[in-house]
C-alpha cells in the first residue's frame, strides 16, 4: 500500500473518529480554512493534539496538500517515529538550533508549490490559554513567497485532552476558533504584533455565540 494511501486511512480511521467522535470538536468559522496553496495556518500551540486537530478541519483531497511545520531534532528522535511523521502526518522538518542550511527552505518550496502549512509560531508547547513570544519565520516565509495566505487559528481544549505527559486523549470538547486570512505588512515587528493580536482576538472568551461547523466532506 502506498505512503498516499496509508495517510488517507489514518485520517478516515484514526484522525477522524477520534477527533470528531471520541473528543468532539466545536469549530467555528471554518470556511475560512484554505481548500488550496500557497497558504499558512497559523495556530497557538499547547499540546500535541493540535496538529490533529488542525488536520481534522481539511477535506480528504486536500490531506495530500496538508504539511505541518515541526521541529527535526523532536520528531526525527528515531527512525520509526521519523517514518510516521514524514510519511504520515506529512511534516516538514525544521531545525531549531545550529542549523548550518537554511531552516526555512523546505517551508518555501513547498508554499511555491502551493501547499498549505500548518505552523505554530510559538516554536514549541506553550502554557494553556497563555501565548508564547512568537517567532518570526512566518514573516520571512511570507516576503519569500508574497502571494501566501494566513489564515490565523485558535485552539482551546487540547491541553486538557492531552497535556504534557499523557498518552491517552481524554474524551473533552476542542474548540477551535478560525479567523479571517491576515494581511501581510513589510515591516516585521508591525506584522508580529498584528498576528498576535489577532490570535488573542479569536479566544473563545472574545467570541459572541454561534453555531458550529460540521465535519468535512471527504
């Protein structure tokens, strides 16, 4: 069976039921979510249960297109785990630290082959509720490739559902709160601080009351 194929039944069977099923998520807004590239989804980060979330909201044609952004030197620990996450979840590997090579490169070729990224511009897991200073590659990343997308996001629940330590998901609602595509600016620290403010905006605390979304058709 093919690495396409394989990634296609872990989202049917896996990612799907026990996101939308066993933990239930409340999304809204989702329309907002790129069907197609070049586009970066940009999401707080609190547990590991983020990426599934954030995969969770795209339809199967789309899933071949999907890339989270994660750090090598934690998901390519080992080989098997290396194999998962390269062949399944689809990463793009970055290196944190002493990187001799661009760090970035992988993330622009594969926005100038109009993928989209999922990117958690904390760097790492954060307190719940409580924002990290944000890294500024989404910046560069968006004066190499100009024509790219922000989509801003906001993820409330998955720390309780898996929090540093846990193995298991607890069965918890996620809610995920998705904004409207953000301008570009080319002054970094004006774009940096619009983007957190607007992450800050789309916590739940500051939305009104609306229904939620549906799950995606495949």
């Amino acid at each position: 069976m093919g690495k396409k194929a394989l990634r296609l039944l872990f989202t049917m069977i896996i990612v799907w039921p026990v996101i939308w099923l066993w933990l239930g998520l409340r999304v809204k807004h989702r329309h907002h979510i790129p069907a197609a590239g070049p586009a970066i989804v940009v999401a707080n980060h609190n547990s590991h249960m983020d990426v599934f979330a954030l995969l969770s909201l795209f339809s199967l044609r789309s899933q071949q297109q999907v890339h989270p952004v994660a750090a090598a030197d934690y998901f390519l620990r080992n080989r098997w785990l290396a194999w998962f996450t390269l062949n399944i979840l689809n990463i793009i590997p970055v290196t944190r630290k002493g990187a001799e090579a661009d760090p970035l490169a992988g993330c622009e070729q594969a926005l100038r082959q109009n993928k989209i990224l999922i990117l958690f511009p904390e760097g790492s897991r954060g307190e719940p509720g409580t924002l990290s200073p944000l890294k500024s590659g989404i910046w560069h990343l968006l004066e190499r490739v100009p024509e790219t997308t922000v989509i801003p996001v906001w993820l409330a629940g998955t720390e309780k559902v898996m929090a540093k330590g846990n193995r298991i998901p607890l069965p918890l609602f996620i809610d995920v709160i998705v904004g409207e595509a953000l301008a570009p600016h080319p002054d970094k620290r004006i774009f940096m601080d619009n983007l957190l403010q607007t992450l800050l905006r789309l916590q739940p605390h500051s939305q009104g009351t609306e229904a939620n979304d549906h799950p995606p058709h495949a």
